[in-house]
C-alpha cells in the first residue's frame, strides 16, 4: 500500500517530481534573465547619464550611431565587401 502511494505521489499526482524539476529549471532561466536585464538597465542609464552630462560623449555618439557631421567636414563610409561563396 506504501508503494501504491509512492508511485501515486511521485507520478501521478499534479506536483510530481517531473513537474517540479521543469518548474525548478524554469525559475533558474527567468533568474539568469532577470539579471541580464538588471545589467543591461544598469549600463544603459550609465551611458545615459554620459550622454545627458557630457558634450563631448554626445557628439561622439551622434557622430558614431547617426553618421552626423559638422557643416566644415566630410564624412566617408567604409564598408566592407561581403566575401563570395565557392
């Protein structure tokens, strides 16, 4: 009967083993994102701040991210040519 009862909890029942081992290695993939997420959101309002305080890191960002120029300057893309497959 002890057995009968093992194999219904350990099986059967709606909290078994199998469901708490996925529900476990769930909960450990939703952490590592969560701290992901936490780490991304920290260095973001980082650059942020550089960005809202400082000129010189705003300039460099527009000039990197958006191709901005000064009206005295031009600007030359180099872009690479894709390799060709044999």
């Amino acid at each position: 009967m002890l057995v009968l009862f093992g194999t219904w909890l350990l099986i059967f029942d709606k909290n078994n083993v199998l469901q708490q081992i996925e529900a476990k290695r769930t909960l450990h993939h939703y952490q590592q994102e969560k701290q992901f997420y936490i780490q991304q959101i920290k260095a973001d309002s980082e650059a942020t701040y550089d960005l809202m305080s400082d000129t010189a890191h705003l300039q460099k960002f527009a000039r990197e991210k958006y191709f901005m120029k000064k009206d005295s300057e031009d600007v030359f893309m180099m872009i690479p040519k894709e390799k060709k497959e044999k």
